[in-house]
C-alpha cells in the first residue's frame, strides 16, 4: 500500500474552515467570484463599426444548451489555447506576447481537476524508487509528500533567509527539481534571473524542471502606501510587468513542467479546472497515458466557465481586479504586522510577500523585562532575532484565536514544517474581502494586546 503522510495543511483547513461564524484568513485563494461578478467585471463589447457597446456574452446561457457528453477529452481547445496564451504573457494580464519565447499548441496542455491533480499526475507518471528530486521548502506538502510516497529519495531545497529566500542553485543536484513560484506559504516569488540559473544548470545536466506556478500571475509588488504613491495605475502596473517572473516554459528548455489553475489568482477554485503544460511531448503522453486511468474529462461546465473567465473580455479586468486588492489588502497586513513588530511583549515579523496570497508572519514573545513600546523592523531574520525572543506555540495559537475571536489561520510548523521548522510561524491569506481582512485583524489585534503583550 502507498504510504502517505497526512496532508496537513489540508486536514486544518477541512476541520476548521466550516467554524461557525469564521473570519477565515487562512485560505489561498483571492476572494472568491461568482459568474454573475465575472460578467460584471469583464469588458464589454464594442461593436465592430465602433457604433454600440454591448455586454460581454454571458456563458451560462451557451452551457444550458450544451448536451452533456464526456466533453474533450484533454479539455477543449479553446481553453487548453488560452492556457497557452496565458502563460506566455511575460505579464500575465497585458498585451499579448511580449515574450514571444514559446509557441506551443494546445496538444501540450492537459486540463486537470485543479493544480492538485496536475502535480498528483505529474509525479505519478514521472517518479518512482531510484529516482531523486529536490523540492523548495517551505512549500506545499503535497511536492515533496507525493513524490516520497512513490519511492523517490527527496531532498529538501531550503529557501533561506540569507538568500533572500530563494533558491540557491550552488547546491543542486537531482532527476527533477520542484519549484513553487510564486511560493506559499511565503509569498515570495523566484526572480526571473535565478530561474534562468536554475533552467541553465538542468539543461547541462537534462534534469526535469516542474513549477508548480498556481499563484503565478498574481504578482502585486509588495505592501506599497496607495495614499502615498502618487503614480498612475497604469505606471504602477508596467514597472510590475518588468519585474513579474515568467513562467517557466518560456525559458526554452524542453524538460520544463509547468501546473497551474483557476482557483488563486482567478478566485474561482469552485471551477475544479487546472493544468499541466509541458514542452516535452514525450512527458505530455506520458502523463495523458496516466491520466486514462483517472479522470476522463473535466465536467464540460467547468471548462466552459473557465473559457469564459480566460476569454480576452474577461481574463485582463479579473486579473487587474485581483491584483489591486492583493495590493491594497498587503499594505492594510503591513501596518498591522508592524504595530505588532514589538509592542510590549510581543514581536511580529514576516517575509514582505510580493506575489501570491499568503504571507509567513513570525510571532515571538519576550520575557516581561524586555518589554518595548516602539516600533522596530518587521522584516524576518530566518528565525534568528534576539535570543530573548521565544516563538509562540503556532498550533495552540491558531486554535486558542480560532476559540477566542474565530478567526481562522495555519499554523507554520505543523502545516509547513513537519512539526520541527517554522516554530511561531502562521499562514495568513490577506487577498480576501477586505472589510473581512480588517475585521480578522482587529480581532487579533484584541487577542494579541489581551493575551500575549
Ligand atoms: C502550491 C499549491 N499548489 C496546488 C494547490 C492546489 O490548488 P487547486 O487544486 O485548487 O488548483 C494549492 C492549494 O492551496 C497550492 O497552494
């Protein structure tokens, strides 16, 4: 029988995420739409003599219509397209190809039920005992869980505070390196330089390459003062698509694995509709000849809203929308993460997410003789801070603030650290509503000056 380890992060979440009356700042994924908010955000049509506007099409009444067969096979063309053009905008959300570096069809596309089932796939299809793989840590249990279960030896990647928790390539060495980028629960995305480094040492060596690239084009820049910020939108967002990493299959190396899904930076995880893209035809059949045995299709309405949501009317206005309230919610989370950075007993600090929805915010204590008043820098050292500071018990935390004010986040090191790293560390989701952001964290300011300081 396969052996594997309980997927934690996702038994907190299914315990706890149905608590009556939670503020939930624990989930990943930008705050939820519904088809009737796509259509309210998508474009609307100009006619072709430029003389009428209409609403963009509304892809229910297609749907109903539709007979519901198996559906394609792979996914339909159309979207299994727009996957491609999706991930070769350099920029995920502006004017189309840019970097003109790949030019895949949709035969190297397969739609899945989520990331999930794509990474799942993927190692199923590609690793077995004798094989060696290198996962960035701290990421999500199930790329380096999965691949340990079907025999493969894993080496953990640990991305450290001293190098900007990224990557470092100097200490490589395997059959295929997992990525997660942008990652969670950091935030933190891998810039496009160090990816390059990394695609150039698994070419000399023909290494499979695999991002699970989920959050990808959500890529806000990190917590900037809107009220301050006295450039334009349309400023702010060209300085963002020169420093937004690529995909990875735009760095032109075949062993390249790319798996992503409707679910964060689209906010509709209730689609089920995901992917996995390579460069590679022979990894592409590998992995189709695996999924005969498991999936069919994906329900043809789930496809089709999906076509909907990455069509050109709808894809750009969604991202931009998501994208402005993961920057505007990151800064109301940097304020407060800074009140907190030492005020009485307590000491917060975190990585500044620049990319994603979830940030890794360290909550330390010290003894009550070291109490301070000010405010210091929040910025995480990688654990090392004052040698007064004492992390909190991260899973009595969370469940003591779930019981005292409802409000719902994941405790680092039982979710992301096997029980032994990222002691005091939590896993926030800021890119939800914001009025339930604000209202999560005036609860925990509560807890945090009732409680801790
Ligand atoms: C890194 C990562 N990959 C994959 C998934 C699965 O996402 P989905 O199956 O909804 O696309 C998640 C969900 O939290 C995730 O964080």
């Amino acid at each position: 029988m396969v052996k594997l380890a309980p997927f934690e992060v996702e038994q907190w979440m299914d315990k706890y995420e149905t608590t009556p009356g939670v503020l939930n700042i624990a989930e990943t994924c930008a705050a939820s739409l519904s088809i009737a908010d796509l259509a309210g955000i998508a474009d609307p049509i100009v006619s072709h003599d430029g003389l009428s506007i209409l609403p963009a099409a509304d892809p229910l009444s297609a749907l109903a219509t539709t007979k519901l067969t198996y559906g394609a096979i792979r996914g339909s063309l159309t979207l299994r397209q727009q996957v491609i053009d999706l991930l070769s905008y350099d920029s995920g959300d502006s004017v189309k190809s840019r970097n003109n570096a790949i030019s895949l069809g949709p035969e190297f596309v397969i739609i899945s039920q989520g990331a999930i089932a794509a990474n799942y796939l993927l190692f199923y299809t590609l690793l077995g005992p004798g094989d060696h793989v290198v996962c960035t840590y701290p990421t999500y249990q199930q790329l380096y869980d999965v691949p340990r279960s079907l025999g493969a030896e894993v080496s953990l990647w640990k991305l450290r505070a001293d190098n900007g928790h990224v990557p470092d390539v100097a200490e490589l060495e395997a059959l295929m390196l997992i990525l997660n980028n942008p990652n969670n629960p950091l935030g933190v995305p891998i810039p496009r330089a160090v990816l390059q480094s990394i695609v150039d040492f698994a070419r000399a060596r023909d290494l499979i390459v695999f991002c699970d690239e989920v959050y990808l084009p959500l890529y806000h820049g990190g917590p900037v003062d809107l009220e301050q910020d006295t450039r334009r939108d349309s400023e702010r967002r060209s300085e963002l698509d020169a420093t937004r990493p690529p995909s990875i299959i735009n760095f032109g190396y075949d062993r390249t694995i790319s798996t992503g899904s409707m679910s964060k930076a689209f906010a509709l995880a209730g689609l089920r509709v995901g992917w996995a893209v390579s460069r590679d035809p022979e990894i592409i059949r590998a992995m189709l000849a695996t999924r005969d045995y498991t999936t069919i299709s994906v329900s043809q309405l789930d496809d089709g809203i999906a076509r909907y949501a990455l069509s050109d009317a709808v894809r750009r206005p969604l991202l931009q929308h998501n994208t402005a309230l993961a920057r505007k919610n990151v800064q109301v989370l940097k304020w407060f993460v800074e009140r907190w950075s030492s005020r009485g007993r307590v000491r917060l600090s975190w990585v500044k997410p620049t990319a994603g929805t979830t940030a890794f915010v360290k909550i330390c204590t010290v003894p009550k003789s070291e109490e301070a008043g000010d405010n210091g820098d929040a910025e995480d050292d990688g654990g090392a801070g004052s040698n007064k500071e004492e992390p909190v018990d991260d899973v009595a935390f969370c469940l003591d603030v779930l019981d005292k004010c409802k409000v719902m986040m994941v405790p680092g090191s039982k979710c992301f650290g096997h029980g032994e790293d990222f002691k005091g560390y939590v896993r926030i989701g800021y890119v939800n509503e914001t009025p339930v952001l604000m209202e999560a964290l005036a609860k925990l300011d509560w807890y945090l000056e009732e409680f801790l300081a």
